[in-house]
C-alpha cells in the first residue's frame, strides 16, 4: 500500500505512514522469528531470548531494509538469529576447547552440504537450502562459506582467549570481529536480494562490511560492559582501552566507512544505505537497551 496512493501526499503524514510500514515489517518479521525458534526451541531458552530479544532482532532487519517485502527479510532475519543462538552456544554452553572444535567443525559441514543431527547446524542447513534457491547461490557459494568459517573461527579464538586469559591489543582484538557475525549476515543477505552490482562486487563489498562490524563490535562493548563482566565475554574495555580510546577508534571508523561507501553508492544506493542504516540505527538502539535479555 503505498501512502500517496491513500491521500496523503509526501509531507508529515506520509512519512509517519512509512514509519508504520517499517514497523509494520518488524512485527510480521517478529511472528517468523519466533515460529522459526520454536523449530529450534533448544537453541533458544526464555533466558536469554525472552520477547525482547525477538523485537530488538526484527527490528533491525525491518529498518535496514525498509524498502524491501517481508519475504526478502527472511533470510537476514535467520541468519541474524543464528549468529544468536551459535554465540550463546560459544559464550555460554561450551566448556572445553573440544566443545568449541566440535561446533564450528558440525557448522562448517552443515554448511558445504553435509548433515549432522546437531540443531544448530541443522539450522543452519536450513538457511543453505534457502539461499540456493538463488541463481547466484552456485557461484558465490564459496564466497558464503568463507564468511562462515571466518565467523565460527573467529569465535573459537575468542574463546581461547578469554580461557586462557591471553594479552591483547586493541588492533588484535579489531582483526577478530568476524565473531560477531555481522558480515556473515549481510553477505547472506546480498546473495538472497542483492542487485547485479551488488553480486558482481560482494568480495569488495565484504571489505565494507568488515569496517562496519568493527564499530558494531566497538558499540557493542560500549553499550554491553556491564553485562558482558557478568556473562565473562570477552569485552574492549577489559582489554585495559579506555572509553574515550574506543570512541576515537570508533569515530576513525566512521570516517573510512563514509569514503569507502562513496563508490558503493554509486553502484547501489540501497546496498550503501543499508551498511549505514547498520551503524544509526544500532547507535540509537544501544542508547537505550541490548538485544539480549536477562541470563
């Protein structure tokens, strides 16, 4: 339904009305979210994935993409609740290096076409079957996987790190935001809905990415400090950086994701616009609450 169609012109109204449809995405996305959890209901106990959580999620795949139809959003949205539920098995469940192996290795073959009777990886199947069915899956397939292992890799290493209580830097810390997943995500995302610009640069575009996921790691541990001392996460501000360190990183960020989307811009606004929607709208959302609920 489109709010000039209704009469009401491109002024307030109609951009209230455009409001309304983003939530209006969110709240379909929402009710796919929790049918797709209670698939999976062992991957998601009520703490810490209470209604919240499933909200603040469908959220920011609604005003990422507010353009696009609610089927466009289900892979996004699945891949973003995933990324969730195999860091509350990294952060929280495991408790051995084994543990650790054992989940990227079962992910890893899910992934390539294997199968593994683990929920997790079966979830993650899933999301596979549903991403082949684009024309572009077959070529970029390789591209989607690396992205994974990075993810998963990226996490088992930070698992190390927090039990063995390895020394790192700022920069070391920053190489390893892969385990947030956040690039994982978007590339999952491009390959179901990208335009021709987009597919045909998704190995630049992951560049791109990979600097936004910095200052969404940065903003996470800014917002999250409190809690993450309480989980044991691994944290920037337990590495010894200051806040007004990280707030300057975050900021040099910010810069070089503005010049690096100029050329994205000019071959897909949308793609441009959805990275920078990544960065407002987490810097608003993180101002008031965290995704996660109570352990």
């Amino acid at each position: 339904m489109n709010p000039q169609d209704m009469g009401l012109g491109a002024g307030k109204f109609s951009a209230a009305a455009e409001l309304g449809r983003t939530c209006a995405l969110a709240a379909r996305s929402q009710r796919d979210l929790i049918a797709c959890a209670d698939t999976y209901r062992e991957l998601f106990p009520v703490k810490p994935f209470d209604p919240g959580f499933f909200s603040g999620l469908a959220l920011v795949g609604a005003f990422g993409s507010p353009w696009a139809a609610p089927e466009e959003l289900r892979v996004v949205n699945r891949a973003s609740l995933w990324i969730f539920a195999v860091d509350y098995l990294a952060d929280v469940v495991a408790g051995s290096a084994a543990e650790i192996d054992a989940l990227v290795s079962d992910c890893l073959a899910a992934a390539g076409g294997g199968d593994t009777g683990r929920p997790i990886a079966r979830f993650l199947a899933e999301i596979r079957d549903e991403l082949a069915v684009a024309p572009s899956f077959p070529a970029l397939h390789p591209i989607w996987l690396d992205q994974l292992a990075r993810t998963l890799l990226a996490m088992a290493a930070e698992w190390r790190w927090k039990s063995g209580g390895t020394s790192l830097t700022l920069d070391e810390y920053l190489d390893n935001a892969d385990g947030c997943g956040s690039s994982f995500v978007n590339v999952s995302h491009w390959i179901a809905t990208g335009d021709p610009w987009t597919l045909d640069h998704l190995e630049e575009l992951r560049e791109v990415s990979a600097e936004v996921q910095r200052y969404l790691r940065l903003l996470n541990d800014l917002a999250t400090h409190g809690r993450e001392i309480e989980w044991g996460d691994l944290n920037a501000l337990t590495l010894g950086v200051g806040r007004d360190e990280v707030t300057a990183r975050m900021r040099e960020i910010v810069d070089r994701c503005a010049t690096l989307l100029e050329p994205v811009r000019a071959g897909s606004a949308r793609t441009a616009d959805y990275l920078e929607r990544q960065i407002g709208f987490n810097t608003g959302f993180y101002g008031l609450v965290d995704y996660w609920g109570e352990l």
